[in-house]
C-alpha cells in the first residue's frame, strides 16, 4: 500500500513554485555532498553519522533539532518510496499532491539539492477540507511527516469520493481494547496539540520548538512515533506523553517506557532528565499496579464536556 508524506519545500514554503514547475521534492540541511552510496536502510543509522555533521555546522542546534533534521533528510532521500504521495503547501492555503516517481539523485549548488522526481496531479487539496486532525498533522513541523493514518481520508479527497455518514469503528490490532476509543482519541492528539496552553501540563512544559516551529508532536523514535514530546520552561526535563487509545495496560506502559529510553539514549542532554505521561479517559486497576513500580510515568484523565450557545 502506498504511503502518504507532508513535505515542506523550504522554510515558508520558499521554493514551493520551483519545485511544482520543476517536478520535484528536496532538501537541504547544509549538508552538501551526495548522498546516493551513503543512505542505510534505517534512518537512525544515517542519523548516528550526520547528526556529528550537521551540528558542525550549526553548533548552536540542540540534539533533538539536528536528530529532526537528519531524520527528515533520511525521509525525503530514502525513506519516501517510489509511488508514494507527497503533500506540499502551497503557500496560499492548499496542498499539491504528487506521485514520486524515482530515487534519490544529487543537484549540486541548486536549491534542495537533495532530491527526488515528483509528478504533481492537477489537483490541489484545500486546507479547509481537511478534518482538524488531518490539518494539525500536516501542519507546521519537521520538513517531511508521515501521515499515512489518514490514508482513508487523504484517498477521499484525491479521488473525490463523497464523505461516509456512518463510520464502523473495527480494529484487528490484538493490542487494541476499545476500538471506539482508539478512533476517538487520533483526534483528541489534534485537540490536545491545539490546546495545550489550557491543559495543567502547560504550567512546567511546552510543545518541543524548534526555530518557532512546534515539532513535538508525532516526534519519531524507532518504537514509533511519540504522541507529543514537551520540554519544561528550565529546559531540564524532558515529557513523553501518550495517549492510551484504547490499547492494552501493558502495552501502553511498556510503549512509554521504550519511549522514554529512545529520548534519554538519543535525545537528552546529560543534564536533562526523562519522564513520562499517559492520557486517557479512564484509568483501571491494572494501570494503577503498573505505574506504582514507575514513579517516573504520570497518568491524567481527561474530560469531554459538551454544550450549545445560542447565537
């Protein structure tokens, strides 16, 4: 099955126009030499070389922003397969879509020189028919974001398919308890994301930035993507948090923990440490027994209230 990728052309979209006119997607990152016999299978093996690389050249970058970059290099050279589709902004509100049609090739001295052949379908997706969580996903972030989970709603709206009046929640994930849950809370990652600000997280800790731009969520680990990474305001913590979903006790735990791992092996600074936080509607005396053994793992419930103002 084919996989869907956001793709940011430049910073602000700068070379969006060059690359719709030119048939490609690329990046840059200041690393300038040819990748194409230097690109290993799994991207952390390219990060644990080019991170040293990359912070070199911008010493003033922490851990995590040049872990984002090189990841998101690796992804737009490698990662992205032939046949996949890529989303791109186009600076004025919509998405292109395109078709990647080749492998990596390196365009010296030319603007993301890191490069892959795209042919862009004719249409463009508008933003605004986009659901809330698709649109927080593909929002501002790290250059490339996997966002094949909306598969289902990113082939509606390229192939024009009417929307469904009634969803069936199913699920054959073993791990996954509650499929009505689990459907639930993929948005409630997007609400979580929107109003952090509100929640009492925010007191001690922000969504990970990276020059201005949120890059926390959905951060990349070789477990799988974190829901959200935070960073106290004293700069010496680090938050995992995750959203149960539905899933097993034990599977949700010991996913946080793997989480946490990854963020202290590869992330953390030496003076930082690691915690963890699961969110979900209702906790249960499994969880209780876990979290007693880690004291590091936090857990809050959340509440959904729902009213009508007459307008």
């Amino acid at each position: 099955m084919k996989s869907y990728y956001r793709v940011m052309l430049g910073r602000q979209h700068a070379y969006a126009e060059e690359c719709f006119a030119g048939g490609f997607i690329g990046a840059d990152y200041g690393i300038q030499e040819d990748l194409s016999r230097k690109l290993p299978d799994e991207w952390r093996e390219f990060n644990k070389q080019y991170i040293p690389v990359y912070i070199a050249k911008r010493p003033e970058k922490t851990k995590v922003g040049a872990g984002l970059a090189c990841g998101a290099l690796w992804t737009v050279c490698k990662g992205i397969q032939k046949g996949d589709i890529v989303l791109c902004p186009d600076g004025d509100g919509s998405y292109r879509a395109g078709e990647v049609l080749g492998d990596y090739f390196y365009a010296s001295g030319q603007i993301l020189q890191h490069r892959r052949k795209v042919r862009w379908l004719e249409m463009a997706i508008a933003r605004s028919a986009m659901s809330e969580a698709l649109r927080n996903s593909s929002g501002s972030g790290t250059t490339a974001r996997d966002i094949s989970g909306y598969h289902e709603e990113l082939d509606r709206l390229l192939g024009g398919v009417p929307a469904q009046t009634r969803t069936v929640f199913v699920s054959s994930d073993p791990d996954i308890e509650d499929p009505v849950a689990f459907a639930m809370e993929k948005h409630l990652e997007a609400f979580l994301v929107a109003n952090w600000n509100q929640t009492i997280l925010s007191k001690d800790f922000s969504i990970y930035e990276e020059d201005g731009e949120q890059v926390g969520q959905q951060y990349p680990t070789d477990a799988g993507p974190i829901d959200v990474l935070a960073i106290s305001k004293n700069k010496k913590r680090l938050l995992v948090v995750e959203l149960k979903r539905g899933r097993a006790t034990d599977v949700v735990v010991g996913q946080v923990l793997r989480y946490m791992g990854f963020i202290k092996e590869q992330v953390a600074e030496d003076d930082q440490i690691v915690e963890g936080v699961i969110i979900a509607l209702d906790d249960d005396q499994k969880l209780r027994w876990a979290l007693v053994s880690v004291p590091s793992i936090s857990f809050y419930r959340y509440q959904i209230s729902f009213k009508l103002v007459k307008g």
